[in-house]
C-alpha cells in the first residue's frame, strides 16, 4: 500500500533527518509560528512516494485487525475543534518543520516552518488555527472518514508499550497527534528516521485510515506557494484618522524601502515614532519592502487590527486579529471620517522587474506615486 493518504496535501517535506531514543515515551517537540509555508499537492506527491514503506509492519497486521464498523452511538465533534494534527521536522538540514490541521467538520490546512518561539505546543498550534481559518482550506476530509479516524484514536491506549527501530536516514519525523477534548495530545502513529510499532491494535487500524484517507478527500482551493508571517516586532496597526488618498486609489500600498515609505508617511502625516518596526536595526533593515493598507471610513465605532501576513501565490493580504471589529447593524454610530493604517516590514526581498504584486480582491498593490 502506498503510504500517500492525507500527504498530497502537506507541504513539500524535504526528507531530513532527526535523532532519536529508545523504547521510551516521547513528547512532540514545542514549536511556534513566525513564518509558513507549504506548496501544491502536485509538486509533493512525487516526493512522499519513497514513504511507501515506511510503516510495513502496521500493515501487515492491519488486515487481522478490526475495523472501525464498532462505533457505538452518534459522535458529533466540534466543527472549529483541531481533531488531528500530522506534523513533520527535520534537523539534518537546518530546522524545518510543518504541520497538516485537521478540524472537526473535516478542513484540512497545512502550514509550515514555524519556529520555536512559544515553547508551548498547544499554544502554538491554537495560534497556527486562528490565522489559517481566516484562508481556503486545503482541503475537506470527508466526515465519516474523519470519524472513523476520530473513534480509532479515542481507543488508542497513550501508554501502551512500542518498539523503536531505525528506518531511514535525514528523513526526520511524521507523527499524528490526535487532539482529545480534555486537552490531551495522544501520538498515534510515529515514522521516519525512526519507525514505532505500538503494541496496540488501534495502532494498525489508525495507520490503514491514515493511508486510504487521500481516497475520501474533497481538494479545495491550494496555492503553489503559502506562506504566512506572524511576527508583531514587524507589524503594526494605528489608528490614523482619515486620511487623504490619490482618487481611485485602493488604500493598499508597497515601498521600495524605508525611504521610500518615510516620504509618503510625511505627506500622510503619520508619526513614525508610533511604529516600532525598525527599533534597534533601522540600518539593517531600512533596504525591506513595506506594505501598507489604509480602511478608512465614514463613521466611527470600527476597530482594525492585523498580526499576520499572507503570501499565496501571488497574492499578499494583511490578516485580521480577534481584535477587529464593526458597528452592529443597529448601533447608532456618529457619522465622521475615521481610519487605521496596518504597516508590515517584509523582510524578503522582492523582484521589482517579476514578481506580481496582487491584493486578495484581484487588485495590485500599488507603488505611491506622492
């Protein structure tokens, strides 16, 4: 059987290695999101067919094993709840890692390269759920599936007793974590450089599902590239006030550089010393592109606030935080020109001569002209 399932949908895991220990339990290593990426499932499946055996012995006890037709009675899951998370790392390379969410009602989102930032596991992932939620999802697992997924996993014993064999080199590690309702994370299944055989026969049954699930997925809206910053030491939102725009103009702009920015800021009346973006670096980092999005509107009682950035191809969007806020229908509001401005320092280099610019709206961001 080829070990494909849910990875047609997970980033482009570069096979790299990662040490391990013996016979033990094992906790998931505590990562955080700054930057994420991931790719389409075309670019990936050639690279996750030399997984195909990965997990032989699962297999060949799979067939002796029960399937999931016991389920008693109805499950009925949270639908914004992360039920599983398949994560992978690797270090031979340099750090690397990524992680494929699935939630309750079966959106599948996959991110990577988050750094170890937090230091605290469920932190993290919560803080990866919250910023992707607001994206097409990659993907939707079929819900009898996933629930056929979700009873194998409650029934599998955390601490039941596994074998520890070294399987591969600068592979890394995949595990799936199931996500308990009291909070618990349960590693179900562990490949890579190191194969676990669990002395459990859920274990076969999870790894089966796992295998077949590619089979009972509905593939959304992907991009070639996905890529999203979370990092508030370079992202910033004010609240400007309105402010005068070229006619026609989107609200949405890109600079050069600092120079280039801390021109229009002057002619936008912005105070700088408001923005701590560049504090303690200016000289290192004055030569990034800045983005900069105005909402502006015609009466008061909105709230904006942004604390990540996303790249999906060639689309680059400001997401919101749970900050963000507008007038309930029924509120009475008093009717004046207000605004906030969102400011993010891309501390990527853009091919001015290539690459395209475009907002989530089909727009492009627009270089200030003054």
């Amino acid at each position: 059987m080829k070990r494909r399932g849910i990875s047609i949908l997970l980033a482009a895991a570069l096979l790299v290695g990662m040490t391990g220990g013996c016979r033990k339990k094992e906790t998931s290593k505590e990562t955080t999101d700054t930057v994420i990426e991931s790719t389409t499932s075309a670019e990936l499946a050639e690279e996750k067919e030399s997984e195909n055996d990965l997990n032989s012995d699962a297999e060949t006890t799979e067939e002796s094993t029960e399937e999931t037709s016991g389920k008693d009675g109805k499950i009925e899951l949270d639908p914004d709840a992360i039920i599983f998370t398949f994560e992978h790392t690797n270090m031979a390379w340099g750090f690397q890692s990524y992680v494929t969410l699935i939630l309750g009602d079966g959106r599948i989102y996959t991110v990577s390269d988050y750094l170890n930032v937090r230091n605290d596991k469920v932190e993290t992932i919560n803080s990866i759920k919250k910023h992707v939620v607001q994206t097409e999802p990659m993907g939707i697992l079929d819900m009898e599936h996933l629930l056929d997924l979700y009873y194998a996993a409650s029934k599998f014993d955390p601490d039941c007793t596994f074998t520890k064999e070294s399987a591969a080199c600068d592979m890394g590690s995949y595990v799936l974590n199931f996500w308990k309702e009291d909070g618990t994370i349960v590693s179900c299944m562990r490949y890579g450089d190191w194969r676990f055989v669990y002395d459990d026969p859920n274990a076969a049954i999870i790894s089966k599902l796992w295998n077949e699930a590619d089979l009972h997925i509905t593939i959304g809206k992907r991009y070639q590239r996905f890529s999203m910053r979370v990092d508030a030491n370079r992202m910033t939102t004010l609240h400007c006030g309105y402010v005068s725009l070229p006619e026609g103009s989107s609200g949405k702009f890109v600079f050069e550089n600092y120079d280039e920015f801390a021109k229009a800021a002057e002619a936008w009346n912005l105070d700088l010393s408001q923005v701590p973006l560049w504090d303690g670096d200016k000289e290192k980092l004055k030569d990034f592109p800045i983005f900069v999005q105005f909402d502006l509107f015609d009466t008061l009682g909105h709230e904006r606030n942004y604390d990540a950035f996303l790249i999906a191809d060639d689309t680059y969007r400001f997401l919101r935080s749970e900050n963000c806020k507008d007038p309930a229908p029924d509120e009475s509001v008093a009717e004046a020109m207000d605004g906030f401005v969102s400011i993010y320092l891309y501390t990527t280099k853009i091919d001015w001569d290539k690459d395209v610019l475009q907002t989530e709206d089909g727009g492009n961001w627009e270089r200030y002209a003054g």
